[in-house]
C-alpha cells in the first residue's frame, strides 16, 4: 500500500510540475485582467462583463463586480446558465443521509452511479467516466490531446473552455463562424479539418446561441470526421431538448465510434454548485484521459449520493423544465413588446443583439441589480439571459424597459 501511494504521489507530483507553465500562464492573465490592470476589457465568450479567464473565474469576477456596482442585492442571477429550480427534493434528501458516512472515500458510490449511467444509455461501465463536473474532463481533454503546432477545430462562437485551453498550451484555436441561422456549420467546420487537427470540438445545443444541430447531419458528420480525428460532443444542454434519447450520440460509442460524448448534472439537475458530470467514451481514450485529472475521486460522497438519487426523475426534471419555458415564454414576450428579436432557444438561456455597447449594457443592468453576460460577433453586440425563476425575469424585465 506504501508503495501504491508513493507512486501516486510520484505521479502528480509530475502532473503539478508539468501544469507549473501553464499555471503561470494563467496566473499572468488573472493578472491582467481589467478589475486588477485597468486595461480595456475584452468580449467574447470568456468575458463577463468584459472581463477575460477562465469559465469559472469570468463567473467569480462577476460576483466581486456584484458586490461592487450593484445599488443593492442582485435581484436577478442571470448569467451562469444555472437551474435555480434545483436540485431535486431526492437529492437534497440523499445529502442528509449521507453526511453522517461522509467521511469515508466514494467508491462504492462511484461504482453504483456509473451502473446507473450506462445501464440508462445501454452502455458498458467501461465507457462511461465521471468527474467533478465536466470542467476537469474538458481540462484533461486538453492536455491529453494538445501540443504545440496542433489545432483545434470549433464553431464561432461556441463554448470556449476546451479550445481557450487548448491554446494556452500552444495549439491553435480554428474558429468556423455560424450558419445564417446561428448554428455549427458542420460542412465548414470539416473543411477547416487539416493535418495538424487533432480534435474538434462540438457544443450542441451550442453556448452561447442555445441552437441545436440536425441529429441525423450531426451523426453522419462525426461518423466521417471521426475516422480522422477525435470528435469532442459537448451535450451539457441536452436535457432541455423534447427528446434527450433522440438527440444523443452517445449510442455511437458502441459502434466503436472515435468520439467523446460530455454530459454534466449542472444544468436541468441543479448541480452547478455540488459538480458532477462524465463523459461516454471508448476505454482507451478514457484512460488518456485518466492521465489529467483526478476524475471521480474529485467528486463528494454527497454530490455522488444527490446524482444517484436524482438521476433520470423525470417528475423533477419535466418539472423544472416547464417552470423554465414558462420563464423563457415571458423573456420572449418582454424582448417583443420593447422591439427585439431574438434567437429561438433549445436551452434554458436566450440570445438577443442590443442597441447598446454590450459592456455599458451589462454594467447598466448590473446597476440596476441584474446580471447578465454579452458577446460580440457578426459585427454586433449580443446579450445572454440564463432563465431563472419568474420573480427574476421580471426584475430582468424591470431593469431592462428602462434601457431599452
């Protein structure tokens, strides 16, 4: 056993000092960031407010500007994609009984969700990965894959955790704009495939656009590309689609598919703050993967208890799902009678360009104790609203009429 735990210790000690670059790395952006520099904030989407990082660390830095502009206490959370109906009554249930055993390692538990897991997807355990979210998969993706000279292939703008990564290791990030109609371009995106690809990333439905893809053009596409380079599915959004089941690609695993297919208990289960998440996968790229990051045993016995117990409870999830498109209706309702368009969601978020500079509008709206996120593209500045409870889309609604 002494000599099982030296290794371990041997071997993320290399994975700390391997990590040392990169680390700094980001620690030279944290630092230069605008709330510390002053320098001109950037947009996109790893800006909130304005503001570069990490997913995670853009979200921290809205919290501090809370603190800071906001008159009074944020009436609206409207800018991490969040499920504020959540988690379920079962799941608040399971982290009750469990927290007596809490101090004993999630094993047994590890083992029981992933059985629940690939018994639903009709996969072996084999194939299915989990961790503390999908933020430390998207990570060891990026190490596992990338060097320098590589590329990864994404749409633009998509969700930029796994490319923004990517490049600060050294590869490059192949940015494919989107359809007219605000989707991948699938057909675009293989074009921009060439020998230094080593993967492509797909978010769908997509972030920051909630547009979904043609399942069936989306299976072909990763059915060719796949023979060349891995393919990355991100389906964090899934669960609000009609039909999950239909959607997914993870039945292409057991085709032998070269895929990674991401799934995470952070949107329409409400886990965004307990992290849980996995992907489905062939065994050998899930031990690539194992290589950068510690996976399950990131994940808390009562974060693992809560996702047993609520996994698949379609009365909570077809609960929360109608509470969100009752929001989503009254969001669509408001941006028409003040003269917006706006682009049709399959998510539990909503895209609309606005008149303004997205940074004053966001610092306007902050002001008026709502957060929200913007982004810049196709020339224009773009505001996203996540959904939440009805009380907050009306304080949305509030503070919005009096900019619009």
């Amino acid at each position: 056993m002494g000599n099982i735990s030296r290794r371990n210790l041997i071997r993320r000690g290399a994975l700390l000092a391997g990590a040392l670059p990169f680390a700094g790395s980001l620690l030279d952006k944290v630092q230069a960031s605008p709330l510390l520099s002053g320098k001109p904030a950037v947009s996109g989407p790893w800006a909130v407010n304005g503001h570069a990082g990490s997913a995670f660390a853009s979200e921290g830095w809205t919290e501090r500007e809370i603190g800071l502009n906001a008159v009074e206490p944020l009436k609206a959370r409207l800018f991490a994609n969040e499920n504020p109906f959540g988690p379920s009554d079962k799941a608040k249930k399971a982290i009750m009984e469990t927290l007596p055993v809490s101090y004993q390692y999630p094993m047994r538990s590890m083992g029981d969700l992933t059985s629940k897991i690939a018994d639903f997807e009709k996969v072996k355990q084999e194939n299915v990965f989990l961790a503390s979210g999908s933020s430390p998969l998207l990570m060891a993706a990026a190490l596992g894959y990338f060097k320098p000279g590589c590329n990864v292939v994404t749409g633009d703008p998509s969700y930029a955790d796994l490319p923004s990564k990517a490049e600060k290791i050294g590869a490059k990030w192949v940015k494919v704009p989107l359809t007219a109609d605000f989707k991948l371009d699938l057909d675009a995106m293989e074009k921009a495939i060439d020998g230094n690809t080593v993967l492509v990333y797909i978010c769908n439905p997509n972030n920051p656009t909630a547009t979904v893809l043609d399942t069936a053009k989306l299976k072909s596409f990763c059915e060719r590309v796949s023979k060349k380079v891995t393919v990355f599915v991100d389906e964090a959004y899934i669960d609000y689609l009609p039909d999950p089941q239909g959607t997914t690609l993870i039945p292409m695993v057991n085709t032998g598919a070269n895929i990674i297919v991401a799934r995470t208990f952070s949107k329409l289960y409400g886990f965004a703050g307990l992290r849980c998440g996995y992907v489905v996968t062939q065994p050998d790229i899930i031990k690539k993967l194992s290589l950068y990051t510690e996976a399950s045993m990131s994940i808390t016995t009562t974060t693992l208890q809560a996702a047993i117990a609520s996994y698949q409870d379609r009365e909570f999830l077809d609960a929360a799902l109608k509470k969100t498109i009752a929001s989503k209706e009254y969001l669509y309702e408001v941006l028409k009678k003040e003269g917006y368009t706006y682009v049709p969601s399959s998510t539990n978020f909503v895209l609309f360009p606005i008149k303004m500079d997205g940074k004053q509008f966001t610092d306007e709206m902050m002001k008026r104790s709502v957060g929200v996120r913007f982004w810049k593209f196709n020339n224009k500045d773009w505001c996203r609203v996540s959904i939440g409870r009805m009380d907050e889309m009306e304080a949305f609604a509030g503070a919005f009429k009096e900019l619009s």
